[in-house]
C-alpha cells in the first residue's frame, strides 16, 4: 500500500497526468464560475426589505452563501470531468509502470462513462450525508467519514480499474476476495479527501491509486495460482 501511494504521488504531477490535471481544472473553473454567476444573478431577484442596512446585511450574507456553496462544490464539479480522462489516467499508470501487464480488455466507452459517473454520483451522496455528521459529531464523525468513504470510494475506484482487465461479473468475486485490501485502499483515498485543497486532487489520485492496488493484487493471485485477468 505504501509503495502504491509512493508511486501514485511521483508521477501525478508528471506530464501526462498534469496534462489531464489542466483540462479538468480549466472545465471545473469554467462550470464553477458559470454557476457563481447565475447564483449571484438569481439573488438579484430576492426582494429587499426596504431598511438599507439590513438589506446591505442581506446582500453579504447571500453573496458569502453563495461563495461558501461554490467551495463545496469544487470536489464534487472537478469528479463530473474525470471520467473523460479516466482511461486516459489508467493508461498513463499502466504504461510508465506495467507496460507488459496494459489493460488487454477492450472496454467501450459507455462503460467506463457510467463506472465514472457512478464514482461521481457514490463521491456526491455520501459526502452529503458524512459531511454534516463532521461537524455534529466532533471526532467521531470524522472517523465516520473516514470509514464510509473509505468502503465506497475503495469499491468505485477499484471497479473502474479492474474494468480495464475483467468482465463486470467478474470484478465483484475479485473485490470481496480482496475487501480488505481494497477497503484500505479506500481509506487512503479518503484520508486525501478529508484534507482542503488537496481534496481535488481525489478523482485523478484515486485513479491512478488503485491501478497500483490492482495489480499487487492481481501479482499476488498470480503467485497463488489463482485466475488472473482475462
């Protein structure tokens, strides 16, 4: 697991990856930026109150709402361009360090769509539902938080990798073979998400992680005789 986060962070800033780090980040500025616009338009049409200084008050208050909304969504917005660039980021990894072992499965391109989108949608709903508990829960939920992510980013991220190598029906079998290992691979992706500013880093990191943790696992089967991929 080491290894596969010390191989993860030396080449996420290389050239292929900040290639594909830009574009996103320039899509995610420009959709962020679209929605900050048309939140700030759509409070025009809030009536005032008639009083200047609470009206003034207001106008802070929903601007500052509007900031603080747009900081949330950063995670979630630069999560909706990933899976342009998902396969992109898989083949990256697999060619700079396993170029015998490259994804040999043909893999058409409304699967990896929907696997990203899915990862989107499991990164969107449970961090609306742990986030509060961070807060409510001093600690605890934090550790909440760790562990929830930790078991459903583990599942998306690593169904999106092992996709480039095996049958949908089979990805499942292989992943509660190695719940654990993939569980703590998740946990290392969620430990990165819990920290500001890095956290949009996720959807590339958490890419590039577990196509390491997939073919340790993948090695380790080999060893054992177990049916390797297909």
């Amino acid at each position: 697991m080491i290894g596969a986060f010390g191989k993860t962070l030396s080449q996420i800033f290389s050239r292929p990856f900040r290639s594909i780090l830009w574009r996103s980040l320039g899509m995610t500025i420009l959709l962020l930026v679209t929605l900050g616009a048309l939140g700030l338009w759509g409070t025009g049409f809030i009536p005032n109150l008639g009083i200047a200084w609470a009206d003034t008050i207001i106008d802070v208050l929903i601007d500052a709402l509007v900031i603080i909304a747009l900081i949330f969504l950063v995670i979630p917005v630069t999560a909706i361009f990933i899976p342009l660039f998902q396969d992109e980021v898989a083949t990256a990894v697999e060619t700079r360090h396993y170029p015998a072992e490259s994804g040999p499965r043909e893999q058409g391109i409304f699967e990896g769509i929907w696997l990203g989108l899915k990862a989107l949608f499991v990164l969107l709903g449970v961090n609306l539902l742990a986030l509060p508990l961070v807060f409510l829960l001093p600690g605890l939920g934090f550790v909440i938080f760790l562990i929830v992510n930790g078991f459903l980013l583990g599942r998306e991220f690593f169904e999106a990798a092992a996709v480039r190598h095996y049958p949908p029906a089979q990805i499942k079998t292989l992943r509660r073979r190695h719940s654990g290992r993939v569980f703590l691979a998740g946990m290392v992706v969620a430990g990165v998400l819990a920290i500001p500013f890095i956290n949009i880093l996720v959807p590339l990191f958490g890419t590039a992680f577990m196509v390491h943790v997939l073919h340790r696992i993948m090695a380790k089967d080999a060893a054992k005789g177990t049916p390797g991929a297909v």
